[in-house]
C-alpha cells in the first residue's frame, strides 16, 4: 500500500505521518487490496481540513473532515473511513448471499412453470389410530389447518379440515 501525503499551507509532521501509518495499519484487514492512499493536510485560517482518497480494486472513497485541531480531523476522517468499509464489506456480503439464495430458488424452474403452484411437505398427521372426536380434541391444540389421521378400529386414513365457514370437514376414503 502505497501512502502519499500532501500537504497544503502547512507541514506533514512526523507524528502525522506516524499517527496516519498507524490508524491505516490498524484498517489494514478491512482495506483489503488498496493500491493507494492520498492524504491532503490542509490548512485555512483556523481550519484545520484533512481529505482522505483511498484507490483500490472496488470503489474509490473520498473523505474529508474539517474541524480547529488537525489530529480531531484525523480522528474524525479515519473513523468515517472505517464505518464506510464495513458498510461496503456488509453489501457485499449481502450480495453474495443474495446471489446464493437466487440460485437455489432457480434449481427447478420448470416444476413451477407446468403447475404455477407450489407444493409444501406438512409433518401434519397421526401414526396412532383415533377417534374423530379424540381427532378434533388434537385438531384444536394443534392449532393447524388440516390434520390427517388413522380412524380407530380400521386401518384407513381420515383427513379432518378447517372450513371457510368456521366449522371443521372431515375425508374419509370408502
């Protein structure tokens, strides 16, 4: 990394240049593969103004602060500095999660092409054999929308159901 100062109506001064090196070294890991670093100390009346352009493989950012005291304008821009390289750090994780995800959903369009509906697995059934009135006792706790079941005293499955109406319908196969 490549760190060029410039200094504008005032000094680079050692414990700039060591106080910068410093802070740029502490955000190294988060830099990631930065080229250069442009750093511009300038000073207007009591203006003490720092800009920060920091060339990499992503997007070039530019900071600037101002404030009376040179060091606070340090503070201040190597701060932004960080905010704003885990800000881009999270987008693109996010973008690389987003495309993940994109592609999963993708793995069987032509499933939802020919039937334009989905359909869900639901774990919604009872091995044990019941009554239908121990089925609608179950149907309550359960608090589900439809809940299969073996009737009691044959081996055939019965489908009990919430209706539009509020009451509760019920399948049974002949």
């Amino acid at each position: 990394m490549n760190i060029h100062y410039t200094a504008r109506q005032t000094e680079a001064t050692p414990e700039v240049r060591a106080f910068c090196e410093k802070r740029l070294r502490a955000l190294e890991k988060l830099l990631g593969s930065v080229l250069e670093v442009d750093l511009i100390l300038s000073v207007e009346k009591y203006r003490q103004r720092v800009e920060l352009n920091v060339k990499g493989k992503g997007p070039n950012l530019i900071l600037a602060e101002e404030t009376q005291d040179m060091f606070s304008s340090l503070h201040r821009v190597f701060d932004r500095l960080e905010s704003k390289l885990k800000k881009e750090r999270a987008k693109f994780r996010e973008q690389k999660r987003r495309k993940g995800r994109e592609r999963k959903e993708l793995g069987a369009p032509e499933e939802r092409a020919e039937t334009g509906r989905r359909v869900v697995r639901s774990p919604f059934f009872s091995l044990k054999p019941m009554s239908i009135e121990e089925a609608v006792i179950q149907f309550d706790l359960k608090k589900k929308e439809v809940l299969v079941f073996r009737e009691l005293g044959s081996e055939k499955w019965a489908v009990l159901f919430k209706r539009k109406d509020g009451n509760l319908g019920l399948v049974q196969p002949d």
